[in-house]
C-alpha cells in the first residue's frame, strides 16, 4: 500500500527567519536597451568576416615575436632568456603540454632564487610559476620570492600602466582570469599605450561589440522570462540575480555560437540559485525534510538516467543535509567532512554539467565525458573547492547576522582550535591546492582541451564572483 503524507502548514513569513536581499540593480534595463540596429550587427560581422586574414597574420607576427622564434625575424627584441622560457613554460602548460619544471634551474641565484630586475620579466615568471602542480617546490619558490619582489616595487616610481599591470597581476595571476573581462581590459590598456598593432585593436574593439550586441538581446528574452516567472510564483525569498547570472555563464560559454546554449543555461542555473535559496533562506525544517523526502521517493535507477540538466534536482539532498546542519548547530568535525556535503551542493557542479552538455555540439566531448564529470575527478573538486571555500571566506562576517549554514571558516575554527582570519589563511592554502590540482588534471587528464578549459573556466568565474565580496548576493560590488 503506498504511503502518504499529510499535508503542512505553510509557515507565514513572520515565522521564518529571512535574509533580505538587495533588489536585482539592473531591473528592466535590458527590456528596451538596444546596443545597435539588426542591420548595424549585420555589417559588423561582415567587417569581422572581411578583416580576419589580416588579423591572423598580426597575431602569427606577435606569437612569433613573444615565443621567441628562433627564425630571426624579431631577434633582440627581449634580451632575457629568462623571459622567455617563463612565457614559453606559460604558453605550453596553458595549452596542455607537459613541461618539466627544470627548466628554470639553470637561472638559480646563489641563494637558490630566480628573479629579475625586469618588471616584466617578474610578471611572466609570476603567471609561469602559478601554472604549478603538486611537489614542484622550484615553482613554490619563486611564487614566494617574486610576489615580495613585486610588492616592493609597487611602492617605487612605476609608470601607472606598468603598476597596474603588478596589481592585477599579484591579485589575479594570468591564468585565473576571465577571458572577456580581460579583453576588455586590454582594449582599454592598449589605448592609452598607444596603438602598435592598430589592426587587431581595431578588430577587438568590433568584436567586443558583436558580442556585446549578442548578449544584451539574450538578457531581453531572459529578462521577459524572468519576470513572467516572479509574476506566476513568490520568490521574494530569493536573489533576483538574472543578469549576474548569465554573466557567469558567458565567462565560461561566451563564444557567439553559444548563444542558445547561454540562455538555456542562464535558466536552469537560476532555478538552481532558487533551490538553494529555498533551503538556505525560505524552508522551514519540515519542508525541507518533506521536499527532500519526495526527491529520495524517486527511483535511484530512474533519476540516474536523467539527462545532466535534470540532475540539478538531486542536490537537493546536499541542500537538506546543511539544513539539518543549521537546525541542530552541527558544525562538522573537520573541513574535509564539510566539502562532501558543501561542494556538491555548490552550484559549480551544476554549471560544469550544463557547460559540458552544450560543448558537445561543437567540440569532440561525448557522453562519456558528460558521465566523467560525475565521477568527481580531480579538476571537477578542485573547481568546486575553490567554489565553496572562496564563497565562505568572504561571507563570514556577513552570515554570521542571521541564522545560516555552518560555513567551512567556522569548521576550520573548531577543527584547529583558531581565530577566524587564522581559519581563512589556512582555507586560501587548500584553495591553492586545489588551483594545483586542476592544473595537474588540465595537464594529464586525457579528455577534450575546451571541455578541461571550460571546467577551469568556472572556477576562474568563482573567483572573479567572490575576489573581494559576494558579488553575486551583493552584486554592486562587481562595478
């Protein structure tokens, strides 16, 4: 005989302990924004399609002249070796291809450091020896002794390009960043330098635009489906974070073929967002346990056929489980029994799958490689680690106002007896740590390139999200 249950009485908002989120800052803005005319777009691309060769052949020039050719065309243009065995160690590791720390030996000081008098060389040896894995003690050393190296010189005479260029380096070493802020950046630094390679400024400026003009009609449609949504169901209890969300969505997927993709993603990763909402902001613990209790009804042979996008609706039990975490004020004997329940929970999972979905239309991926990201390989924790722990740090104090999920802070803090800035400096050790291992999988792991450099992708949207704040529950603090 089946079983039943009773029905429960929905608790009135004076009852539940809410959090009040900020409203959405960017409101109906992309309703009747247009960037350019249909036929405006049209020519652009037609003048993207029209330039390419020549923009081909300046970026063939500069990929010669920064690899250090040996075919002299650009010989003495960089006088340090140094140099250019970082940027060539960068580029391959970036692309791939194992190569051997060693290669660096040979530029040991008598104190055993490798550093430079060069500005720029100690950038490029700064991203290099961030392209680390596990037990290359040689990349450590210089991580350590260049980082000190740079703040100094921070404090010197440095040309504003030039010191800008330290301070987004010693916040965000080269190979976290995200692509599309970066280019916008670089458009905009290229300006001021004066223009060298006018051509492909010229041809990057065009393409911020196309893109630009593509993304601001998705945010039209998903504007109009977000509202019609709010007006079917109550979710005054959730961040109405639409526009911040598809932004991290194109971090990983802004390539203009994406476009649908994009939108779908934007969606499905909403209601996500809604999920946790629910649980963390809105459910009581009897609706948590019943919703939670219906999802387990479900057949386990059933919800493991589910396509990817449906699977979001299984973490539900991670999100049940840090409820009852709350509700009892358990805190979790070590950060490691914590991140087996917090990082599934944590919405990296969620976008690493849909990601992968939609690359399966344009890249080599299968379906197998869709079932490897649920195997949890070593890239996939590394990019929800960095997910959860950067979110917690810089969450702390705010959360501690109200009632909330134990964070991994509070963990660390039991687990070794300390403060919580002594907490935080031990949880940004294991974020490095699992930085190095997704360099390590991104390096070995044999499966597709984009599909291991979409995966990194989100981590590199995690961190840009929760650099100085939670941007995405705070999201004027992106500007």
């Amino acid at each position: 005989m089946a079983t039943t249950c009773s029905p429960i009485a929905s608790a009135p908002h004076s009852q539940r302990k809410l959090r009040h989120y900020c409203p959405s800052p960017w409101g109906d803005f992309f309703l009747n924004y247009v960037t350019c005319t249909p036929s405006q777009l049209l020519s652009m691309k037609e003048m993207a399609h029209k330039g390419g060769g020549g923009v081909e052949d300046h970026i063939r020039n500069i990929f010669l002249l920064q690899s250090g050719s040996k075919a002299g065309a650009h010989y003495g243009i960089y006088s340090s070796d140094l140099y250019i065995t970082s940027l060539q160690f960068y580029l391959l590791r970036k692309h791939g291809y194992t190569i051997s720390a060693d290669v660096f030996e040979k530029f040991r000081d008598k104190q055993g450091n490798i550093s430079s008098d060069d500005v720029n060389c100690l950038l490029m040896l700064y991203d290099a020896a961030h392209m680390r894995t596990h037990g290359e003690e040689i990349l450590e050393d210089m991580i350590t002794f260049n980082k000190s190296r740079l703040q100094y010189l921070m404090m010197k005479n440095l040309e504003p390009e030039l010191a800008e260029e330290v301070r987004c380096t010693l916040e965000t070493p080269r190979f976290r960043r995200v692509e599309r802020v970066e280019a916008r950046r670089y458009i905009s630094l290229y300006k001021k330098k004066g223009v060298q390679y006018e051509t492909l400024l010229d041809f990057a400026k065009l393409d911020y635009n196309i893109l630009q003009a593509i993304y601001c009609d998705e945010l039209k449609e998903l504007t109009i489906w977000w509202k019609d949504l709010q007006s079917r169901t109550d979710l005054s209890f959730a961040r109405d974070r639409m526009v911040e969300m598809h932004f991290w969505i194109l971090g990983a997927l802004y390539e203009p073929y994406y476009s649908y993709s994009r939108t779908m993603l934007t969606k499905f990763t909403l209601l996500a967002s809604l999920l946790d909402d629910f649980y963390d902001n809105y459910s009581t613990t009897e609706e948590s346990t019943m919703f939670t209790t219906a999802i387990e009804r479900w057949n386990e042979q059933t919800t493991g056929k589910f396509p990817a996008h449906m699977k979001v609706i299984c973490t539900a039990k991670f999100y049940h489980a840090e409820v009852k975490w709350r509700d009892e004020h358990y805190v979790p004997t070590n950060v490691d029994e914590h991140l087996q329940i917090s990082m599934r929970s944590s919405v990296c999972m969620q976008i690493i799958n849909l990601v992968l979905i939609s690359l399966r239309d344009v890249t080599t991926s299968t379906e197998d490689d869709v079932d490897w990201v649920f195997t949890f390989p070593k890239i996939i924790r590394g990019v929800s680690t960095v997910g959860r722990i950067i979110n917690d740090i810089v969450s702390h104090e705010r959360e501690q106002a109200s009632l909330h999920v134990v964070s991994t802070v509070q963990t660390c803090m039991k687990q070794y007896g300390i403060t919580a800035e002594q907490a935080k400096e031990k949880l940004t050790v294991m974020i490095e740590e699992a930085w190095m291992d997704m360099v390590q999988d991104y390096l070995h792991e044999k499966r597709p390139m984009e599909l291991l450099e979409k995966s990194v992708d989100v981590a590199r949207m995690m961190d840009f999200f929760y650099k100085r704040d939670d941007a995405y529950t705070l999201p004027l603090s992106l500007k």
